[in-house]
C-alpha cells in the first residue's frame, strides 16, 4: 500500500512546529516542511511507526493516500469510491471520516464526510455484497478528509488513531491539567540541557514532570500505549513494530538528572505518584508537599518549568499569587531560569521581572504567553516592570 519514500504529516500544537520538525529530523525524516500546526515529512515504514512512538509534540501522524480537485459533491463521491479501499482494510472493520473543510462547495464538513462515507461503502457493497460500519467512537480505521478553499481533496489515513497526546501512562488527573504535547513543548522549547535540575513548582498529577523524565531518560513517549491507528491496516509490519519497540525499550538511558515536583495538595500529589508509578518512574522524581513559596531549593541552581493557575480556573486572589511567584524567584532562586505558561496576561504583570523570552502557544483552546525570567546570579538584573508582557 504505501511506496517508500511515501509522504507523512505531524499534526502539532500551533508554536510547536519547530520543535516537532527539530524531532523529526533527529528521527531521520526526510524533506522536512514546516507549515501552520503542523510538519510534512518523508520517510518509510519503520519512520512512521517511529514518528507514532518517538514524537513529543505531535497529536497525529496523516498518510496523504490521495489528492484531486472536485466540482461538486457528486465529484467527490466518485473520486473516493475509485480508490481501492478494499487493499486497506477489510469489510469486517470499522471506520470514521474526519473532515475539515473550507471549501467553497460545502458549507460544513458533515456533508461531504457523509458523501465519502457513502461511497467507500458502496465500493465494498458492490465488491463483497456487504459493507463496513461506521464507528465515530473507536473505529478500526480513521480517515481523515481536508477540502481547500481551492476545492482540493486530500484524502489521508490516521496512522495513529486516539491522539498521540494520550500516552497511556496517567492513571489520575489534577483539575487544571496541561496536555502532554504541550508539556513537552515547553520543556524542548525551554532548551533544558538535561544536566541541570528541572523543578516544577506547581506539579499538579506530574505532566511537565513525566515529560521531563522521559526527555532526560530517553524514554520513547509512546512506549506504553495499546495501540495505533496504523495496527488495523492491512500492511501493518508486526516483525517490524515488534523489533523497532524493543529498540526503543533497550535506548532508555537512566542518569542522574534531577527533576522535582512541589505542590501544596497531598490529594494532587498522590495522583502524581500514581502516574509516575504507572511508567515506572516514581523513583526517578522527587516530589515534595509545600506552598511554592516556603519551598528552598536543595539543588545547584537549574530550571522552572510550571503552568501554575490561570484564573479562568480558579479565580480569586490569581493576581496576588503571582506576585508571590514573582517575590519567590527573586528571594530564593538566583541563577536560575524559570519559564511559566499562563493564559492571564494582567496576571502575569504582577510577576513583577522583566522577562526574557515570550512565546505564543495554546493550552487547548486558550491563547497563552510562555514566558521566560533570568535569575542573574548576583547582578540587578531582575528588573521590577509594570508592564511585563506586552502582547
């Protein structure tokens, strides 16, 4: 089914594009393109079952399988029901369309789903006298459907089924939880050398944490999960996932790295145990109960990576937290670098330091700032500003 060198599409989080291509290529991929969230790519087989289990900022690895421009929806229910869908999967599995649409032609992205859905069942109708079902929540085979404004199809399989953020680790979730892409964005956009120590001091169920270990470790992040999408094609190479998962499992590389996590809930922090636990690394991090502000640091000066409260969460008293951040970074974290992501820009004022990088990225569907503060050791640098973002 798929010819090598073959084409391939990282679907990421917007402001992680340069990461996830940095990833890719560090995975041998070939003809690498950056475009708006996401990154095309070539490679063979064994790169696409890699890119599912070695990529930290990816949500979906697409296999472009067809492309034609169409007139109408007629049009494009012919051109979908010539492809040979039969040689990709089989009449007894399940499938769903995903489509995203800007086309001129259709007004929502139902419709066209529908009529390419109709014309992949009849192909089989007519072939075998039966034909697959749809399943919207876990289909065997997920194809997803992208119309231009250029009425452009392109027709592509989801090689790797649920999202690639769903690593298959967290058995508990705090209430404000980032995803993990976008943890481990942060912690590849921070330039974290893997030498000094990390520490977050608003840890949550252990996200940044457990993205930071498996950075440091060279853990595979995907090691742990059940399945991809690519596992229910027709093509799927067993010998071949089979052997480049156990080359990722001999690859992990335990060091002395320091990561700690601090939180003030016994609750979260348990939750964070637990998740730690499920992949095996409760040993690795240390994790402390304590407000951020009464924690001291035990360690050779290192990085802050935290998502701490936004306010859209929690509330009250946000602005006087973040000053208390702010006070704390000054008072007992001299050379070090702390990076925070926060969706609250008036929030993020009351740090009171100036800071030294600023990058868009989203939390979801909330627009944030992550934003970087250098602690200079023994300089006056931290300067105090009442305008410390600027959007």
């Amino acid at each position: 089914m798929l010819e090598k060198p073959f084409t391939m599409v990282a679907k990421t989080s917007f402001g992680l594009e340069d990461v996830a291509a940095e990833e890719l290529a560090q995975l041998g991929a070939l003809q690498i393109e950056k475009g708006i969230r996401s990154v095309s790519f070539k490679g063979d087989k064994a790169l696409l079952y890699n890119a599912n289990m070695w990529l930290r900022t990816a949500n979906k690895i697409l296999v472009p399988i067809h492309q034609f421009p169409i007139k109408d929806s007629d049009d494009l229910y012919n051109q979908i029901k010539k492809m040979e869908w039969e040689n990709i999967f089989d009449v007894d599995q399940t499938f769903f369309i995903d489509a995203v649409v800007s086309s001129t032609i259709f007004n929502h992205s139902q419709f066209p789903a529908l009529k390419a859905k109709d014309a992949i069942a009849d192909r089989f109708r007519e072939k075998f006298n039966r034909r697959p079902n749809v399943e919207k929540f876990n289909p065997n085979i997920k194809i997803n459907l992208y119309i231009n404004q250029k009425n452009s199809c392109v027709v592509s399989l989801d090689s790797s089924g649920d999202a690639l953020f769903k690593r298959g680790y967290r058995e508990s979730r705090s209430e404000a939880p980032i995803k993990e892409d976008l943890a481990a964005g942060m912690i590849l956009l921070s330039g974290w050398d893997k030498k000094v120590p990390l520490l977050d001091l608003f840890c949550g169920s252990g996200t940044i944490l457990i993205e930071a270990a498996m950075i440091a470790f060279n853990i595979a992040p995907n090691l742990k999960r059940a399945e991809f999408g690519f596992f229910n094609w027709k093509d799927f190479d067993s010998q071949l996932f089979n052997k480049l998962k156990e080359e990722a499992i001999a690859n992990k590389k335990f060091t002395n790295t320091r990561i700690i996590g601090v939180d003030n809930s016994g609750r979260v922090l348990g939750m964070c145990r637990a998740n730690l636990k499920s992949i095996d690394l409760l040993d690795k991090v240390s994790l402390k109960i304590s407000d951020f502000q009464d924690y001291t640091p035990s360690t050779e000066p290192g990085i802050i990576i935290s998502n701490p409260p936004y306010g859209e969460r929690i509330g009250d008293e946000i602005e006087a937290l973040y000053t208390d951040f702010g006070d704390t970074l000054k008072q007992k974290f001299s050379g070090w670098s702390a990076w925070i992501i926060s969706s609250n820009m008036e929030a993020l004022k009351n740090v009171g330091l100036r800071p030294s990088k600023k990058l868009k990225l989203f939390n979801g569907s909330l627009e944030c700032k992550f934003v970087q503060y250098e602690m200079y050791q023994g300089t006056k640098k931290m300067h105090k500003t009442e305008n410390a973002v600027n959007d």
